[in-house]
C-alpha cells in the first residue's frame, strides 16, 4: 500500500472518540480497509492514533470530559471490545474495562502495562496522607507523564499492530519512530525546563504525576490519593497545610477534570496560589491544548511558573 500515513487530524480525532465508526468491524476486526481498535482512555487513543494513522479507526471508552476511572461501559462497549481487531488497555486503571476484556482473544488485546516500567506503588508514589481511603493498590498508573514511558507504550502499540495487521508493518513501525522522536524531544524540553527551580516540591490534587516527578527530580505530595475520589480526612489535610508551610510551597495544583475544592481548601490555609496541572486521563473544553502533546507543554510552562524556574 503506497499512501501516506499521517496521524490523524483534531476533527477526526473527535469524531472517532465520541462516536467510533460508523459500521462495525468484520470477522478480521477491519472497518474497511482500517482496523478497529477500541482504546480504554485517551493517552492510549492518541498514541494508537499517532502509530496507526490513516491504517486504523479509533474508538475510545472514556469520553471527553468524564473522570476514565471509574469508567462504565455499555452492552454496546462490550460487544465492540469483541469486535475490535485491537484493544488497548492498562490493566489495573479500569476495573470495568479489566473485566470485559476477560472476553476479548488475547490475540486482540494488548495491556500496555506489560511494556511500561510501572515501578511506582501507590504506598511510594509521595503522598502519605490518604492511608485506607485510597481505593487504588498497586502500581501508579499515570505512566503517561513521564514521556520516556509513553515512548515504550507506543512501541510496544505499534508491534501488536504490525502482528493484528502485518501488512502494514512497516507503515506501524515508522510512525512509532517518529512519535518516539518527537517525546524524545518533549522529555529533553521538561529536563532543561525544570532543572533549576527555586522550589522542587509539587502538591497536587491528587497522587497522579509521581512518574513525571521521578523524571524531573521533583517530589510529589498528592492532597489525594491515586484516585481523584479517594477522600482525605481531616488529619491528612493538616499534614498537607503542614507540608506546603514547611517547604514554603507558594503554588498548588488542581486538575481539569477533578473537583478543586480540595486544592482550593489548602491553597487558602497556607496563602498559597492555584494553578492547574492535567494529568491528561482526557481532554475536555477545559483542556490547555488540543492534543497529548500541547497540554504536556503547558503543563511545563505551569509548572515552571509556579516551582519558579529559572
């Protein structure tokens, strides 16, 4: 096949997460001459976007603007995760997911975790506040934030293609390269970006950047655990005002798509100011940008802003 293979452009990226394709995928997972590949949430849309290009339809279980979660599927999401000539997932991130993927050919279905270098528990991803009201055990998930772990999730996405689709190997292959060049770079601009800031310590709404933190030498306190439902109670809250006063913390970090109200509690006890950090679970209107890539970017220059780099 002799066509050129781009990723795919901010309309149909849209299209295809809120609605999928329009007709269902045949015995071999193909919509024609794409393949159908169903993404648990929207890192590992993109990145299957970005390696698939023009090759693949992407449809995407968390829509735009919901907490992925605690994602909820549809007979209709289940019955296409069946369909599907790909399913890419994080196994551990979704229950709901984890449990209808049980279902799937494990021909069809790659768990990215297998790929990714998860070493961080959630008892040792910085935040020590949240205790048993932390629903989420085992390893953080948000891989995605350290761009250097993103980078082996797109390999790993563009092998399972090239196996799903081996026609198209080749074409699978060289876009992954080109992705990974492009996070190769993103990873270089964070590294010059934060290496000298006035203040290292990063409170946030919830325990969701420790990879980016561990990449950039920055040390995460989460107001929240793991899970952006997960709660604190009163004492951990006292030890979050503790630690911003004590580290002279003058900028905390709410999210776009969880609840402010905890950060803004904190930021008016210790005089501090509130800024907005995506963990980039999904893209809303609230979104800093239109894609993985432009909101990484924004949260660097938030972040340098509010650690006051030089």
């Amino acid at each position: 096949m002799k066509r050129s293979v781009v990723a795919l452009p901010l309309a149909s990226t849209l299209l295809l997460t809120l609605g999928g394709c329009g007709s269902s995928p045949d015995a071999s997972g193909k919509t024609g001459d794409t393949v159908a590949v169903t993404a648990a949430f929207y890192p590992l849309a993109y990145a299957v976007e970005r390696v698939g290009g023009a090759l693949v339809t992407v449809t995407t279980l968390a829509k735009p603007g919901a907490e992925p979660h605690d994602v909820e599927l549809t007979p209709k999401d289940v019955a296409g995760l069946r369909d599907a000539g790909l399913v890419v997932y994080e196994k551990g991130f979704q229950p709901a997911v984890d449990s209808a993927v049980d279902d799937v050919d494990t021909g069809r279905a790659l768990d990215v975790s297998t790929a990714v270098d998860l070493t961080i528990q959630a008892t040792d991803d910085g935040h020590e506040h949240a205790g048993g009201n932390d629903a989420h055990e085992g390893p953080d998930p948000h891989f995605w934030l350290d761009p250097t772990r993103y980078a082996s999730a797109v390999t790993s996405i563009s092998t399972k293609l090239a196996k799903v689709d081996p026609a198209n190997a080749t074409a699978y292959a060289q876009n992954a390269r080109t992705f990974v060049a492009e996070l190769t770079e993103l990873d270089q601009e964070f590294a010059a970006g934060l290496k000298s800031c006035s203040n290292r310590d990063l409170v946030t709404g919830h325990a969701a950047f420790a990879y980016l933190a561990e990449r950039y030498d920055l040390h995460q306190e989460g107001i929240a655990g793991l899970s952006p439902d997960a709660e604190p109670n009163a004492a951990a809250m006292t030890s979050v005002v503790e630690h911003v006063r004590e580290h002279g913390v003058s900028t905390v970090y709410a999210e776009t798509l969880a609840n402010k109200d905890l950060t803004e509690t904190i930021a008016k006890e210790t005089n501090a100011s509130v800024a907005v950090l995506d963990p980039i679970e999904g893209l809303s209107d609230a979104s800093a940008g239109t894609n993985y890539l432009e909101v990484m970017r924004s949260n660097l220059a938030t972040l340098r802003k509010g650690q006051g780099c030089a």
